[in-house]
C-alpha cells in the first residue's frame, strides 16, 4: 500500500490574509500584466521617437529652404509691391487729370466762325484762354454758347479789347467740370441768328 503523500506548507498558513500577503500577491499576479503594458508603451515611444525625430529634421531642412526663398524673392517683393504703389498712383493721377484734348474739343465747339484762340492754359480745372473774335455778333454767340452749354462756371471775360485789325480780342477764365474722356465732345448750340 502506498504511504500518503504529504504536503508541506514552507510559508505558513498563518499570515495568509495579511494586508503584506495580499499586496505581494496582487504585485505577482496583476501588477506584472501592468508592467508588461507599461514597458510595451515605453519600447513604442522609444521607436517612433526616430520616426519623429526624422520627420523633424525634415520640417526643419524645409523650413530653411522657404525662408532661402523667401529671402531671395524679399527684393522682388519690394519692388512689386513699389511698382505697384507706383501704377495705383498713375493711375489716380489719370482719373482725376484734366483732359486738355476734350476740353479743347468742346470749346472748339463753341467759337463762332471767325473767332480763334491765341493760346489755351489749362490747370487742374481752371482755363485760361486769350480769344481772338471778328465781329461783336460772333461775340455774342460765343457769349450765349458759353451760357447755354453748362461747362464753364465763373465765367470772366477780361481784357476786353477791339483791335482794328484782328476784331474783338479778349482774355477768358473759368472753372470747369470737364466731361468724362469716353463722352462725345459737346455741341454747341445754334446762335439765335442762325435760326430761320
């Protein structure tokens, strides 16, 4: 017959319930599954750290690339954004420049037949003109277009001179509103003489 086996118990049964027991047991048990997972995450950091690392070199050698660029266009920024400063400036001074041919054109428009400018100075929207006029019924025609036409404001007629030889000489001034360069030039209105 064979003996009964025997168990031997080294430890004891004594402190089996012990709070030191219990903690040994749970850190044998439970809390190597916790350090395995923690060593895992910390071998990943580890490893992607190079993958990062890399692509922060990447970014940064990029970076440096742009800011070469960026400097090396820096001047031609500049002298863009100069040039067009510039245009925008030309192209206000166009906008609001007298238009001397327009101009010219419709005071052409308003001279009689046998009346001629002896000189024309425009400045910004004044004008200045000495007129030269055959007969004192042109003068009245040139008197009545000027009234009928609406261009001219502040009127003055100075200087005002008969000459044997040339007619009615005379210095005129006024302000004006010139007309936008894509209108027609205007017409002048028929003289009260001209009218059957």
């Amino acid at each position: 017959m064979p003996a009964n086996e025997v168990s031997v118990n080294l430890l004891g049964t004594d402190g089996e319930d012990s709070p030191i027991n219990r903690i040994v047991n749970w850190a044998i048990t439970i809390g190597r599954y916790i350090m395995i997972t923690t060593e895992i995450v910390v071998l990943l950091a580890f490893v992607s750290r190079f993958s990062l690392d890399r692509k922060l070199t990447d970014l940064n050698e990029s970076i440096e690339q742009k800011k070469v660029i960026i400097e090396a266009n820096r001047q031609f920024e500049q002298d863009f954004k100069s040039l067009q400063s510039d245009l925008n400036q030309v192209d206000d001074i166009m906008k609001k420049q007298v238009k001397p041919l327009t101009l010219l054109t419709s005071v052409k428009t308003l001279l009689p037949p046998d009346a001629y400018l002896e000189n024309l100075s425009i400045n910004n929207n004044t004008v200045s003109a000495n007129v030269t006029i055959g007969t004192t019924d042109s003068f009245a025609v040139f008197i009545n277009n000027l009234q009928a036409i609406g261009l001219f404001e502040d009127i003055q007629l100075n200087e005002i001179k008969k000459n044997p030889l040339k007619g009615i000489v005379f210095q005129f001034n006024a302000t004006t509103e010139l007309p936008k360069p894509a209108q027609k030039p205007l017409e002048a209105p028929t003289s009260p003489e001209a009218t059957p």
